[in-house]
C-alpha cells in the first residue's frame, strides 16, 4: 500500500498534513488540527508519530489476511 502525502501551513502558520490512501483515494490520516490542551509542539508530534505508528501496524494486519 502506497500513500500520498499532502503538507501544507495553514493561515495561522499551523502545519497540516493528510495521508491519502494512493489505491483508493481515501484519507488515512488527518493532523495539525490539535485541541488546545495538545497545542504544546512536543505533545502534537507525539501525537502525529502514534498515529502513523497506529496506521502502519494497521497496514500490516490488513496484508496478513
């Protein structure tokens, strides 16, 4: 599985990122949009790599079947 990756800053100079799915076209993965109680830099890109952990082990289970 292949993705397209889509990184761009928003109006407020936040970053964005999309992770599209290059078979289907749909969206894997949604970031930059943070709560403010994860506003802190630290914790948003903690954030981001659990959920490109999340999808990557999510990847592997839907190749083992």
């Amino acid at each position: 599985m292949s993705y397209d990756i889509e990184a761009w800053l928003a109006a407020d100079g936040s970053p964005r990122l999309q992770l599209i799915d290059a078979d289907s076209g749909s969206v894997r993965l949604v970031w930059g949009d943070c709560p403010k109680a994860e506003s802190d830099s630290n914790q948003a890109l903690k954030g981001l790599f659990r959920e490109l952990m999340l999808l990557s082990a999510l990847q592997r289970l839907e190749q083992r079947h």
